[in-house]
C-alpha cells in the first residue's frame, strides 16, 4: 500500500542504515533465521505499534557475514499510526533505541511514492580488505577481512580489475539465480575497480601488516560476484592463476576450476548512489 491508495494511508519512508553482518544470516527477510530486514521489520512493529510487519525493500542484498556501512531501504508506513514517531529524527532515534546497535539507523526520511529503494539506485559501491601474509591477529581479524599467503602483486590484481571495467558477461563470477535461464547472459556494468595498499591503522595484525583494499562500483551486482572476483584477482596476485584468465572467463562464461568465492567477512556494501545525490 502506498499514499497514492484511496485512502491515503500510507506514507514512503527512505531509511539508511549500517549493519555488522557477522551478526545475520543475511540480509534479506527469512522467517527461520535473524537477517537485518527481520529485524527491522519486527522493530518497526513494536515501535510503531503496527498490527503487521511491513514489506522493507532494499537497494541490494547483502549475505550472511558481509557488512554494511551505507545500505538504503524503503518502507510504506501507515500515515495515523503514531503520529508523534514519524516526526522529524523522532523514527531514527526510536528505531536505535530498539535496535540496539545491531542495526544503526542512519537516517529516516519520508520520499515520494515513485522513490524505490532498489530500482532508484544508479550504483552500488563495495569494499573488500585482504591481509597479506597470513598476517596473524585477533578471532575479529577474520570477521572483517581476508588473511592470505603473500605477498600479493598489486600492480597485477589492478590489470585484472581494468579488465571487468564496463559491460560483461559475469557468468563466470556469479551464482546464477534461480529464476534464470541456464546460458542467459548475466550482464553488469562496473564503473570502477581498483585496489590499493592502505596503512593498517587499526592494527588488525599485530605486526601492522598493510592492508590491500579493493574498492569496486558496478551499476548492480548479481549474487557472489564480487567475492568471485576478489578470489580469482588474488589468485592472480600470488601468481597461481594467469592474468588473461579473467578475459577468458569473461568470453566463455565458463566458472570451471576457478578458486572459490572469497569470505563473506572481508566484504562491505560501502554505498548507494541516487540521482538526487
């Protein structure tokens, strides 16, 4: 339901939020398991007083251990519920209070009807944090990046990125979604794909081994398909895998004997872009 109904009873709100996905089997709603969209759903209920738990879509999906510090979401909210909540920073401050930290709401925002969280979005922008060397740390250490044997060509792993710059077939990087037709082409286009060696500030090693990060921005993304990326730009990188060997699978579509998607832990949704900003 929308405030373009008869009734005029609901209102669109636009909701940014973060999340630590190590905490969620994803982010999409699933009844069985605790995702972030569950959770928002459930919140929105007891804190709104709703008689059900409304739709949320989001401006992508996250899977379970991949982190979030910019996601957007949107939600139709009943206009005469709990009037005084829908005012001003009122639903983000309520919606913290409940949420506890698990999910920090960042913004609330009533929207026009014509806003969607997911078909508005013109890109969606990720990071990916590897640690070279097998760089021994903190349990967290592993909830947040990737620790690999080393050392690690950079200037390799960004011709690798130069060469998915564009339109492609990811077939060879993605899990084809069920819906699919076995074959269909599974075209993306990435408007930027570079990695660069960054202090390790945090000192997430205790031997303050720097930290290779990929930043990588694409119009969308099909499931997987920058873990795949990631996993096979390394295995460039250690030289266990030929630098033409992206191009090829680009051509073919062809995932055979490829290295398996890197963890989900390494990974961060880091933003969304909207015309409006």
């Amino acid at each position: 339901m929308s405030s373009s109904d008869p009734l005029g009873a609901t209102q669109r709100w636009r909701l940014d939020l973060a999340y630590d996905g190590q905490a969620f089997s994803g982010f999409a709603y699933q009844p069985q398991h605790d995702t972030v969209v569950g959770l928002l759903r459930s919140t929105l209920v007891s804190t709104l007083r709703l008689s059900e738990e409304p739709v949320i879509v989001g401006a992508g999906r996250t899977d379970a251990g991949v982190h979030a510090f910019h996601q957007v979401v949107h939600v139709d909210l009943p206009r005469t519920t709990n009037v005084r909540v829908l005012e001003g920073d009122r639903l983000a401050n309520s919606l913290n209070k409940q949420l506890r930290g698990r999910v920090q709401i960042l913004r609330a925002e009533p929207v026009s009807d014509d806003f969607h969280a997911r078909f508005s979005a013109t890109w969606r922008e990720y990071r990916y944090l590897v640690l070279e060397n097998n760089a021994p740390g903190l349990n967290a250490t592993n909830t947040w990046a990737w620790s690999v044997a080393g050392p690690l060509d950079l200037a390799a792993m960004n011709r690798a990125g130069e060469v998915i710059l564009g339109t492609h077939d990811f077939r060879a990087f993605c899990r084809r979604p069920s819906n699919s037709v076995a074959g269909e082409p599974l075209l993306r286009k990435v408007l930027l794909a570079h990695w660069d060696r960054i202090d390790d500030q945090w000192a997430m090693s205790p031997r303050h081994v720097p930290v290779l990060r990929l930043t990588i921005r694409a119009q969308s993304f099909c499931h997987n398909m920058v873990r795949c990326l990631v996993s096979s730009m390394v295995a460039i990188g250690r030289g266990a895998l030929d630098e033409n060997e992206i191009a090829k699978r680009l051509e073919s579509g062809d995932r055979h004997q490829l290295p398996q998607p890197a963890p989900a832990a390494g990974l961060a949704l880091i933003d969304v872009g909207y015309d409006d900003a």
